[in-house]
C-alpha cells in the first residue's frame, strides 16, 4: 500500500476528477430524490358545493385557464460530505500519490460505483487509504497493517480512518512449503477462520473483523519484495475464504503486485483462475460466490 514519492501530475489530476464525479452524483442523487409537491393541486371542496352555488358559478364570467406556476422545489442540501472534502485537501496538498496506477484503481472503482455504500476490507494501510474511504462514501472501510508505526504516523494525519494492527508469523522464502500445506484437505474446508484448521488461516484479527460479511476486499499488504518480508501469503488464502464462508451473495476480491510470484501463484490456487474476471496490470479481480449455500461445491470451479 505505501508507495516512494513520485511526481506523477497526471494521477493526481485523475483523482482529483474521480472525486469531484463523486460528488455530483451525491448532488444528482439528493436531487432526484427530494420529494416534489403537485403541480396542480385540487380543492379539498371540489364537487361539495350545493346547487345554489353552482347556478350562482354559472352567472359569474369564467377567468381564462391559465396554468398554476410550480411552487419551489424543496431546496436540497448540496453540502461536500467531510470524507470527501478531507480527501480533496489531503491529495491536493501531497506529493505523494497512490502506488496503483490509474487504470488499476478503475477496476475497483467499477465495482464500488455499483455497490457502494458497502463493507470494504483492505489488508494494508497508505496513501491511498483516504481514497477507498472516500469511493466508498457511506460505508465501512477497514484498513489491516502490519507496521504499527505506520498506523501512528497515519492516524495523526488521517484520524478518521479505520485501521487495525495485525501481525503475520510467515516469511516469503516459505511460499513453496505454504503452497503443498494450503494443497491438502484441511484447507479445502469452508469455515470461519478463526475454526479453520488450515495453517494459511489468519486467526487474529480484531473478532468483529469475521463477523462482518465483506463485499469488497482488497490484498495490497503484508510486504512480500523480500525474502524476509511475512509476504501475502495467508491474507491471500484467508480473503478467499472469508468470500465463500459469506451467508449468501459474492464478494469482490482484489490482489495487487500479481507481477511478483507469490501474488501471481497464490491468487490463482487459492481465489482460483475460475473466478478471475479481469487483470489490469499489476491488479487482479476474483468474484468469488459463497459456498455455504452448496455443500457439494468445489473449492475452485
């Protein structure tokens, strides 16, 4: 998730705009869905008059039909929600931007404009963090790091994100050994983590973390560009199960760095090459349905 400063003006401009969209679709949406008073309103005593004064209507001239004038729409609140606002500072005012490029960050844009407000999961904390937030504007964003440090420096800049510390037991050069253990049947259970019986489970996280049925979750995080790094391992494998323990529905799963061969072999064993639906560079896209609802289902299609 953390990314070196670079100057890219381009992707800056481009988040600026997403943004700025973002807020005119709240602006259309409040408007559409303000309540519009009749055009053409009727007496309440149409059709009650007695015969006298009808036949005292009829001596009267009739005024020309002219057609009421609309009364004034209800006045809308047009106010940029704080998330918003908050991140348009933020990105206006750093030179540091977020390390997906800009045609990756529009694969999950993609999925939040359908399902936003929604329960969105990221495994990493950084500069884009403020950006998920914001996208998903109404909703929950967690943020898991393994840095705590990281998380203070953060939180003094951004304190209303939600981010918790997590802590990983692997190391990258383990991968081949985690790959024949997560191969055998013990893993290819469906439960809740925290019950799995598979070493590749992740079991401490805060507990309302597997309570919640995820939508979207995003594997950007632990390091893994060394051999000493705990690697993307088990957030990979736990995403995925995560996704098929949900009650019903499908969750969107997101796995960056899919160029390094942790990332590019463990998506694909584990969040299965059957549920991918789209890689744009470095980002891929699993939607994986429950496996609740189907005892018999297979662990990859």
């Amino acid at each position: 998730m953390r990314s070196k400063n670079q100057s890219p003006i381009n992707i800056k401009i481009i988040i600026l705009g997403l943004f700025f969209l973002l807020f005119l679709l709240v602006i259309a949406w409040s408007s559409f869905s303000s309540p519009r008073p009749n055009s053409s309103p009727i007496a309440e005593n149409d059709g009650l008059s007695d015969s006298s004064n009808l036949s005292t209507d009829e001596d009267e001239p009739k005024p020309s039909a002219t057609a009421c004038p609309s009364p004034p729409l209800t006045p809308t609140c047009t106010k940029l929600p704080p998330s918003l606002a908050n991140a348009l500072v933020h990105y206006v005012t750093t030179n540091i931007t977020p390390q997906q490029t800009l045609k990756e960050i529009s694969v999950s844009l993609r999925v939040l404009e359908k399902k936003s407000p929604c329960n969105f999961l990221v495994f990493g904390l950084g500069h884009d963090s403020l950006m998920w937030t914001s996208l998903n504007h109404g909703g929950r964003t967690v943020f898991l790091e393994e840095d705590k440090a990281w998380i203070e420096q953060i939180r003094e800049k951004l304190p209303t994100l939600e981010s918790y510390h997590v802590t990983y037991d692997t190391r990258v050069h383990q991968a081949d050994g985690l790959m024949e253990t997560g191969m055998g049947d013990e893993c290819k259970v469906i439960s809740d983590p925290r019950f799995s019986k598979c070493q590749l489970a992740l079991k401490g996280f805060p507990g309302d973390i597997y309570d919640v049925e995820w939508d979207l979750i995003m594997v950007d995080a632990p390091t893994g560009y060394h051999d000493e790094a705990p690697g993307r391992m088990n957030a990979i494998y736990t995403a995925g199960l995560m996704a098929r323990n949900r009650e019903n529905g499908v969750t969107d799963v997101f796995v960056h760095d899919v160029d390094r061969v942790v990332e590019d072999k463990f998506s694909k064993a584990f969040l299965c090459e059957g549920y991918m639906t789209e890689q744009e560079g470095r980002l891929r896209h699993f939607i994986i349905p429950t496996h609740r609802t189907s005892s018999g289902k297979p662990f990859c299609p």
